[in-house]
C-alpha cells in the first residue's frame, strides 16, 4: 500500500462498518452506494473478490473489504450495501456491513499512527471513536480485480 499522508483541508467522507470496525473513504473516491443485488461467480478470483455484479449495464467485480482488510468476512444483514468506487478506468463494489453517515472530518481530526510491524495508518478521530482512513487506490489495485476475474 501507498505511504499514509493526513489530510491538509478538510475532506468530505462516508463513514461505514466492516465486522466490528468503522473505516471511511473520501466522498471523492465513491461513485454510488446500492443495496447489493445477485452476484455471478467468478473462479480463479482472489478470495475476497465475490464475484461481479452489474452497475448501469457495466459488469462490475465485488469486493469483500472484510475479507480485504483481513477482518473475516462481511456479515449478513439486510443493512449490507455496495460502495461503488472508481477503480483504474472501471469500478468495483466494496461489500461493506452498513453505511453509517456522510460526514466533513477536519485535518485536526486525523493521526498518523505508526503499527510495529506494519505500515503506517491514518485514523480519523470522529465521535469518540477511531475510525480506519481508507483509499479506494489502495483496496482495489487498477486492473488487479479485473484481469482476476478475466481469467
């Protein structure tokens, strides 16, 4: 993943759950956020792409971002939703528990913390809680999902 960087201006974001964490993205990074539909397998895939499923007439590839960030698996419930991001020229659905608010987070509001062991993180301070600071870029290598899928 990129080098962290902390916000510099304020960042308009979605803030959503994934198991038992929040995590957001930049409103910038998301195109639509849909109730998932079905989904067509997809073998040979990477084991947190789920298949694809069509946005507008585009077949698109779906990504557990449980399975993603390493946290499990998504759960079911009927507060599911797809977060539709910009991926390379196309896009992919990240498979998320819920969508909990859109949200101006200020620079203030964010820390870089340093993970022994891995890379550093940007949180976002936000109600008393921590909240994961994700880049679409980062979750969904332009063109990784899609020539999976192809193959």
């Amino acid at each position: 993943m990129a080098q962290a960087a902390l916000p510099s201006a304020p960042v308009q974001c979605v803030i959503f759950r994934v198991g038992r964490t929040l995590q957001a993205l930049p409103i910038d990074d998301v195109r639509e956020i849909l109730v998932p539909g079905s989904l067509t397998p997809s073998p040979g895939a990477p084991p947190h792409v789920l298949g694809l499923t069509q946005v507008r007439g585009n077949a698109v590839p779906v990504i557990d971002l449980a399975a993603r960030l390493g946290l499990g698996h998504a759960e079911t419930s009927p507060d599911r939703r797809l977060i539709v991001v910009s991926a390379g020229k196309g896009a992919a659905a990240l498979l998320v528990d819920a969508v909990e608010e859109v949200t101006t987070a200020r620079p203030e509001e964010f820390e870089l913390v340093r993970i022994p062991g891995a890379a550093r993180r940007v949180v976002l301070k936000h109600r008393d809680e921590l909240v994961g600071w994700l880049m679409s870029a980062e979750l969904v290598e332009p063109g990784q999902e899609r020539e999976a899928l192809a193959a």
